[in-house]
C-alpha cells in the first residue's frame, strides 16, 4: 500500500480479500443488493403493502371500495403513516391525501386513573391532509320508499335485501336473549383506560352535501382543525357516560356551489357570488363542541313507596333524558348571507336528502324497564363573540337588492329538533337574540333600524299525518329601537316577499294547511316617517333636509295572522292589530325649512296654565288642558335639545286593520303551452269583441276547452272584478293632548300624498 495514497488500490483490495478467503464480486453484489433494498424500502415497500391490504381488505368487505395508495408504520416509534386512501360506495366518499397515526405505547398506563378524565394523557394523535367528506345519496332510504309506494325495487336487489332482513331479525333474536347489562364500574374493563383522550389534526378540510340532479352542492371548507376526542361523567346518573368532541377550526365557509354536470336547466341565478359560489356563512374561527350522552338502561321501577321516599331529591332531579347537541362558537369576520334564492336551495337540498314518504308518523313507544334509555332531542346553540354581519339578499329584474345586518358580540341561536314523536306531533322550536342591531337597506334612504336588543322565538307544530293543519308562532321582542320608514319601503318589502313566494301554481297533491301568527313587541320605540312635500326624500348621509314625524312610546305590540287552511280559496282574510301605550307624536324640521325657528319659537313660550282639575269636568270650561307631569322616557334621536317639538300625546292607542282581498293565482304552464298563438288570441280578445247572437251562439268555437276554462274566469275589465275590503277600527284613550301647528297639518297631509301618488 502506498504511503502516499489514503485509499486502497483495486489490487491491493482484491489481495486483501483473498488473504481473508473472500472475493470482491461478492461484496459488489451485496452491496448493488443493499441498496436496491433500501430504494425498495424507501419507495415502494409501503406503496406494494398498500396495495395487499387493498386487495385484501375488499375481498372481505363488500359494501363499498376501500384503497389504500402506500402504507407503512414503524414499531420503534409507533408511527403509522398513509397515503391516497379512500372509501367510495353507493351513497357517500371519504378521501384522504396523507396522514399519519402516532400510538405512544411508551407512556405509563395506570388502570386505576380518573374514569372519564377529559384531560388525561393522550396516547393516540392523529394528523390528516387533504380530508374531503362527501354525501351525494341515500339508498337506502329511497328503498324504503320504493317498498312502501309498491313500485319495484332497482336500487337495492330483494335477495339482499331479504338477507339484510334475516341478519337484523337474526341479531334483534340475539339482543333479546342476552340480557343487556351497561358498561362495568371498573376503568381497566374499557378500551378509554387505555386511550382516553384522542386528538386530530385535520389540515384542508372539505365537506359536500349533492350530486349532479341538484343544481346546488352545500360545501364547507375549512384550513385546519383540532378536535379533541374524550368522555366524561353523563349529565344524569342513569347513563353511563357522555362523549364529547371539542375543537376549533380556521378559515371556514359554507358555500353553495353549482352541482357539476347538472342534468337540469339553471334558470334561477344567485344575487352575489364570491369565489367558488353563493357565500351562506364564513368565519376566521371557530369552535366546536359536541355531546353526547352514552345511555345507560331504564331502571326497574320501585315496588314500595318507602324506597321511592328513600332517594333524595338530587336523584331525582338528575333523571334527565340523555343529552345530544352541538355548540358553535364563531370568532372574528363572521358573515352571514340569506335570502330566498339561499331558502330555495335549502328546501331543495332537504327534499332530496329527506324526502317526504306520505305517511302517518307513529306516535314514539316509552322505553321499558331494562332497556336503553331515549334521547329526546338535539339541540343546537351557535354563540357569536364579536361584531358579525347579515345579510338578507334578494333579486329585482336581475338586480341585487339587500338588507344589510350589523350585529354585536353575545348574539346567538338556538335549536332544539326532537327526536321522538308525542300523540300530537312534535314541536321544534327556534330562538335567540341578537345585540346592537344596525340594519340598513340597498335603497338610496339606507337608514333602516336601530335597536339596543332584538329577541326572536319560533314555535313550529308538526302534527303526526303529513297533510294536517300545521301551525307556526313567531314571537319578536325589539328593545330601544328606532325605525325610519319612508313608503318606498312598502314595494321594497313587497319586492323580498314576492321573490321569497313560489310563482308554481297551485298543487293538490303537496297542498299542507298550515297558520303563522306573528307578536312583535317593541319596548321603547321610536318611529320616524319623512314626511316632505311632493313625496321628495332627501337620501344624503350628512345634514339631511327632511321633514319628520316621529311616534315615541314605552310599548307597541303588533298581533295578526296569517291563515293558509283553505286550498286556493276565493278571499283572504288578515286582521292587524296595534295597541300602543305612553305614545308621543314630535316632529322636527330641517334647518332650511322657513317655520323652523318660528315652531322652536312657539313650543317654548307655550306654557300650560295651571288651573283647579275642576274647572274640566264641566263642558263650559274652555281654557288649556292640565299640566301634563313628565316621565323620563327614553328617547334615542328625538331630543327636545335637537329641535324636536311635541304634538300629540296619546296613553293608550288601539288601531285595528282587517283586510280582505281576493288572490291571483298562477295558471299551469303546461295548460298555456297546450294553445295555439291563434287559440290564446281568440281567447284574450274574445272579451273586447261585440255579444253574439243567439243564432250564432250555436254555432261551435275554435278555442279549446282548456282556454275557455282558463280564461273565462279572470274578466279583462278590473271594474268588473269584486272589490277588496279594508276595515279600519282606531281607539284613543279620552285622555288623549294635541297641539296643532301649521307644519303638523302639512306633514300630514304631505304623508297621506305618499299614499295615494305610489
């Protein structure tokens, strides 16, 4: 070897491993061989492993398509990771791009630790990327409604479905004879000793609700999630636990995105689009917690009174149902959009994914001694923590028009859906409030409300046959608000319901009764009319020139009903109720107006005189009415100090409106598209042409039978339609003080134009 070199020469190698009875080809194949191993192990080990166990794993399961792209894991760290997996079968998909499982076995195991210790140590973390979750049919549900319509099964074949009967006959037979026992005392019986806390990392996350029949797909994104899996004591002692999912999550967005490859013809446009799609909520956080009660067995009802007697009352009180439910917190940049284009896709989604079978719903059997116990509703409670928008969006002739929400932290929803069915149906109920509410709208008078506290309740009764009388209660409660109302709003708002009602015509066959009656209270209120000549409303932001009225009081209570009983009925019938106490009418004029000063001028000098009580009992008497004691009343805009002025004082007022009118229903579109263009044409001018003859009166038509029907009813001249009636009662209190200025009596009069010119 040479001194000079550090590394040995060929020969000098090859006589080494001939000293050592070796051979240099042997070390370059064990060498070559070496690392094509460790390339195999690096590259395509966990890729042929994942391919076995898809093969393997489908072999045995038959219900779907598992694939596993590679899988590897490593006994050393506990690490399990995987690649390209999916789950795809006839009504849902759950993709994954990669992830990893880590099991910490090295960590002390203590079988005698806190049972249901929601922080214990965890042991199980799991980390995915690119989670996509979609639902685009439910099969199994539609054939059940294919066997009870008697129509023939072709979704699910009937040898398996016999077999799916025996196997759940076969295991009903198994659960009635065992006795079902709940979950040991012991901690060390349970797999939640040994991993009683689980955590996820999902990274990307995606959820889909559609296929290609719905013309929208209801998607929820999201960045990253931490959830949190654990369980912890149940609320009541009957159960044995409750499990519980906390976490939070960034980024996410409800959206409604047109359905790729949609066989339908999309005639009905969104009013906004952002990205993707529609935008129905979006938030930078949020959190998520749900519960849910593992329930425990029905206890044997107690044979003496002394042993009912013997159980204390924190027993008693703690025999609740098993709980269920969800609450979302959301953070910051919280949005919200709705509307009726939103509320068609929702009914459209929820009839497709629940469809209606026409049948009468069983009234919910109470569980019996020894069986499990029934959770009997899901409740749901979304809390906001600070300022969010909404907004309410609807179309005009392809115009986008909207009103716009600003709410403040500490607004929030609830939803309680029950779960089980009484004699009479069942009653989900809504409610929630929501704090500093600043609404305005997309007309050029933006002002719209502005409350200190809006409270809403909603009372839905469901009756057990599908097609009975339905009935809906809304309850609305306003705290400090002020309304500014111009009556341009009138078609605004009739605008957002025309948009928001079906123009299908009506149908028989998926007519259901069904009433709304509507409360809204408003407690200290303020209500703003402008009230200008020539029905001229000045739109600017800053130093408006307007004339307004104002109605202030302590209460208003708003009542009426909306009945919907009668299928297509001839008149309808709303009866509006208005009962006000403690109610002021003030008005101010703008700085430019000529009266201003004069008015100021005028309220200021005007002074009560204070005379005896008695001298206004007789009918003689005819000086000023008595000093009027003043209340500290709550007053938002309208201030004495900024040129309101006081004109009518009323404690108690009582208006009531009935209103009758006769509707329009929309014909059928396929009775239109059965006429000719002559045929409609002797049809509408049919009306205008001179009355026949009675000779010719014999003599047959060319228009069909269908259009005579059609049009034969609506007459062309509206004289000759019956007239709409409206009844109008009005009460004040005898009590009741008006001072007349000359710019009162024009506002009025400019309010009554308004009316009459629209």
């Amino acid at each position: 070897m040479d001194g000079n070199n550090t590394f040995p020469s060929v020969l000098d190698l090859d006589k080494f491993l001939t000293k050592h009875n070796s051979n240099f080809i042997w070390l370059l194949v064990a060498t070559i061989l070496s690392c094509g191993w460790i390339i195999y192990l690096t590259y395509y080990n966990s890729r042929n492993i994942g391919l076995i166990l898809t093969l393997i794993i489908n072999r045995l399961y038959k219900d779907g398509y598992i694939h596993i792209g590679s899988f590897s894991f490593s006994v050393l760290s506990g690490k399990v990771m995987f690649r390209d997996v999916y789950f795809i079968n006839q009504d849902m998909s759950i993709r994954i791009q990669d992830g990893f499982l880590i099991f910490r076995w090295w960590k002390m195991y203590n079988p005698k630790q806190k049972q249901h210790d929601p922080k214990a140590e965890t042991r199980l973390y799991v980390t995915v990327n690119g989670f996509e979750f979609h639902v685009y049919n439910r099969t199994d549900l539609y054939a059940q409604l294919q066997k009870t319509f008697g129509l023939e099964p072709t979704l699910i074949p009937p040898e398996k479905e016999e077999e799916e009967e025996k196997e759940q006959q076969e295991d009903d037979k198994n659960l009635e004879s065992v006795n079902i026992k709940a979950e040991s005392p012991d901690p060390a019986s349970s797999w939640r000793s040994l991993i009683p806390v689980i955590k996820v990392n999902i990274s990307t996350g995606h959820l889909a609700f559609g296929n290609h029949h719905l013309p929208q797909t209801l998607c929820v994104n999201f960045e990253d999630a931490l959830l949190t899996y654990a369980t912890k004591p149940p609320s009541s002692h009957l159960d044995q636990f409750m499990h519980i999912v906390k976490g939070s999550l960034e980024n996410v967005r409800v959206m409604l995105v047109p359905s790729p490859r949609y066989l339908g013809l999309q005639n009905d446009e969104p009013p906004r689009l952002m990205g993707e799609g529609f935008v129905v909520m979006q938030s930078n956080d949020v959190d998520i917690y749900y519960y849910q009660d593992e329930p425990g067995l029905v206890p044997v009802e107690q044979e003496s009174e002394e042993e009912a007697e013997m159980c204390s009352e924190d027993d008693k009180l703690q025999d609740l149902p098993p709980c269920w439910g969800l609450d979302i917190v959301c953070g910051k940049g919280t949005d919200f959009n709705y509307g009726p284009w939103a509320d068609r896709q929702r009914d459209c989604l929820w009839k497709f994914f629940l469809p209606a079978d026409y049948q009468a719903m069983k009234a919910t059997e109470l569980s019996q001694s020894g069986k499990p116990r029934q959770i009997q509703a899901f409740e749901l409670r979304m809390n906001i923590i600070a300022d969010a928008t909404i907004d309410l969006l609807f179309t005009k002739n392809r115009e986008t028009n909207a009103i716009h929400v600003n709410v403040g932290a500490g607004s929030y929803l609830e939803v309680n859906i029950p779960m089980t069915v009484g004699e009479t149906g069942y009653s989900p109920t809504i409610k929630g409030q929501l704090l500093h509410v600043d609404a305005t709208s997309s007309m050029q008078y933006r002002t719209l409300l502005e409350a200190e506290m809006l409270a809403f309740h909603v009372i839905a009764s469901y009756p057990r046959v599908w097609n009975m009388p339905q009935t809906w209660q809304c309850e609305i409660e306003v705290y400090k608000a002020t309304y500014h109302f111009i009556y341009a709003q009138k078609n605004f708002f009739t605008d957002l319901i025309k948009d928001w009602a079906s123009d299908s015509a009506p149908d028989i066959y998926s007519f259901v009764p069904y009433s709304w009656t509507f409360k809204i209270l408003f407690h200290q209120f303020e209500m703003l009319w402008a009230a200008n000549q020539h029905n001229w409303v000045d739109c600017s932001t800053k130093q408006q020139e307007n004339v307004y009225l104002a109605a202030c009081g302590e209460t208003l209570i708003i009542e009426f009903a909306l009945p919907f009983n009668e299928f297509v009925p001839t008149t309808c019938n709303t009866c509006f109720s208005l009962k006000a106490e403690d109610t002021d009418m003030r008005i101010s004029l703008p700085e430019c107006h000529p009266s201003r000063y004069p008015l100021l001028t005028l309220a200021k000098d005007y002074q009560n005189v204070k005379l005896p009580p008695d001298m206004f009992m007789t009918g003689e008497s005819h000086g000023p009415p008595p000093p009027k004691v003043n209340k500290p009343r709550w007053r938002n805009i309208t201030h004495a100090e900024a040129g309101w002025v006081d004109c009518w004082s009323v404690p108690n007022f009582l208006l009531i409106i009935d209103y009758t009118w006769h509707p329009i229903y929309p014909q059928k579109a396929d009775e239109q598209l059965k006429q000719s263009f002559s045929e409609m044409e002797e049809s509408m001018l049919s009306a205008l042409r001179p009355p026949e003859s009675s000779s010719h009166a014999t003599q047959p038509r060319h228009t069909s039978a269908t259009s005579s029907k059609v049009y034969s009813r609506v007459p062309s001249d509206p004289s000759e339609l019956p007239p709409d009636k409206l009844h109008v009662e009005m009460e004040m209190s005898p009590d009741s003080q008006i001072i007349l200025y000359g710019p009162l009596l024009k506002a009025l009069i400019s309010i009554k134009a308004q009316m009459f010119n629209d």
